[in-house]
C-alpha cells in the first residue's frame, strides 16, 4: 500500500461529539498537559455588558478547589480593565507579586498553590465575551514559545464557549424582542423581566453553594430567566406557545383583563 496515503488519528476529534462544554473543556485540558504538564487549571469566566459582572463558569482544575460561585465588577478590576483596554493578553509568571493585594481571585490561587497565571480575552465579533484563565503550580513557565501554543488553544477554547451560548444568543434575541413589546405595552411587566433574571442569578448562586451546582447552571438558570411566561385560560386550556398559536386578544386581556376595545364586542 502507498505509504503517502494513511489514515490519522485526529487527536480533538472528542470535539465532535454532542457533549457538554465542561467536557470538552476537560478534554482540551488533558490533551494540553501531554505537551505542558505544568498547566494545572484553566478556567473561563462570563462577561455580562449590562450589570458589568464578571462570574465564573466553568473549569478543569485537577484536583485543586475550583474558585466557584464568583462575581464581581469589571469596573473594579483594574488589571483585567487593563486587558480589556488594550486588547492584549496578561501574562504573571509570579503570583507572590500579587500576595499583599486585594484582589481576590488572585489571593484564592495562592492559596491553592498555584503560582503563574496566563489570562486571555474572549470575544465575539468585537465584543467582549468574557476570560480565560490559564495557571500553574510552577512560577516562571508561561514562556514565549509555550504563549504562543496557548495562544492557539485560548482561541479554540473561546470558539467552544461561544458554541455553547449560540443557542442563548438566539433565545435572548427572542427574549429581547418579547421584553422591547412589554416595555412599549407596559413598562413595569418589561423592568420586571429584568429584575427577574438577576433576582435568579442572586438565587441560584446561594442554591448552588448550598447543593453543589456548577456555575455552568446558574448561568444557565440566568440567561433562561426572562422566557415570558402566558397565562393559562382555565376555560381552553394551556395556550401552546411552542406552536407560536397566539391569539392577540388573549395577549393583551393578559395585561388588563378589565380592558375590552370596542370591536372585541362586535
């Protein structure tokens, strides 16, 4: 047989397969160790642009205790601003530098061990997405040449996690449209979809430190949130709302079931 011809192995062929992000994130992480054994974590955190929050949300962090359940404000960050600002990645090849600061995360790495950090921007068409977090038990190993691989595996990480929320983006787009219509219609049913999905963000975060959830479900339970929810009319029956079988009129007696216009008579 030619040996010009062969078949390969894919070595992230896993990627193909219809599994969870967390999983996939575990598979690119195990791979990444055969070549740097000394990346010991890599975690992704969310960016949320309209309360300015950055929370995590997944991770692969071997045997150490992931930093779970946190939030805090871009805005008060000045390092991860400054990445922001500048488009560029930040590289901390000595965590002790940061031990007298008050920045939290970094405190909560030392205190696991970890002594190096790479973080990278995520972005989707120009706009912020969120983080990527590399780290390290070892100081001193994010060289150029390991960068530069990490570079590479950084941005197919990123591709990954915006897979994952497409199908979000596109219910948040319906979620929008649903929400600018309540606004115009009613003003306070729109601010109270709102209110609702952070008041579930604050919810689900004491739920899950309390049941042991990921961060991965309360984003879920966030981004879900604000789904409207149409009342039933106990006379017909549940409206199925995934056949979009509307009827405007019980729509809008569903704002004000008081309010009948003239030809709703006729």
């Amino acid at each position: 047989m030619d040996q010009s011809i062969r078949d390969h192995e894919d070595i992230l062929a896993a990627l193909n397969r219809k599994r969870p992000l967390q999983t996939k994130l575990l598979d690119v992480h195990g791979l990444l160790k055969t070549r740097f054994p000394f990346i010991n974590r890599i975690s992704i955190a969310l960016y949320d642009h309209k309360t300015d929050l950055l929370k995590t949300f997944t991770h692969s962090s071997d045997d150490a205790v992931p930093l779970a359940h946190y939030q805090s404000k871009l805005a008060e960050s000045d390092s991860l601003r400054s990445i922001v600002e500048s488009g560029r990645a930040r590289v901390v090849n000595d965590l002790l530098e940061l031990q007298h600061t008050d920045h939290q995360a970094a405190n909560h790495l030392l205190k696991e061990g970890y002594r190096a950090s790479y973080t990278m921007p995520m972005h989707h068409n120009e706009e912020l997405l969120g983080f990527l977090f590399f780290n390290s038990f070892e100081s001193d190993v994010f060289t150029t040449d390991v960068l530069r691989d990490l570079d590479v595996f950084g941005h197919l990480l990123a591709l990954l996690v915006n897979n994952e929320l497409a199908l979000f983006y596109t219910l948040q787009a319906s979620v929008k449209t649903a929400q600018s219509l309540a606004h115009r219609r009613d003003f306070e049913t729109g601010t109270h979809l709102d209110r609702m999905a952070n008041f579930c963000r604050l919810i689900g975060n004491e739920l899950a430190k309390q049941e042991q959830l990921s961060d991965e479900w309360v984003e879920h339970l966030f981004l879900f949130a604000p789904l409207p929810r149409y009342r039933q009319d106990r006379h017909s029956g549940p409206h199925p709302v995934e056949t979009y079988g509307f009827n405007r009129r019980r729509i809008r007696d569903h704002e004000d079931p008081h309010y009948r216009r003239p030809r709703d008579h006729q």
